[in-house]
C-alpha cells in the first residue's frame, strides 16, 4: 500500500486515469465502472485512495 504522502497525490492520478477513461467511452455509455476492491486491487493502493478519486470524479457530474 501507499504511504500518506503518496495518497496525497495518487487519488489525482487515478482520477485523472479513470476520467480519460470514461471520455475515451472504455465503460460504454451505460457501461459500469469497476468495483472499489477491483480498482484497489488494480492500483495497488487502499480502499481510502480509492474512494477519494472516486468522490472528485463525482464532484466533477462524471459519475452518479
């Protein structure tokens, strides 16, 4: 897993890798994202990292 300084910045790159993603149309358009324990698991980092990249991309309209 990572170390608190790295989760500071990898939730941005994981976003930022899942929104290129979902503009690429990777999921389809009714397409679902992978689960949390996949992305954790896909990532390599914790479930924490993983739901903060998840919440900007929600912030952000790109995810309900």
């Amino acid at each position: 897993m990572e170390s608190n300084n790295d989760s500071s910045t990898r939730f941005r790159d994981i976003a930022r890798q899942l929104r290129e993603e979902l503009a690429s149309g990777r999921y389809g358009v009714e397409g679902r994202m992978p689960s949390e324990a996949q992305l954790v698991r896909r990532f390599g980092v914790s479930r924490p990292t993983v739901a903060r990249a998840l919440g900007v991309l929600a912030g952000e309209g790109l995810l309900e």
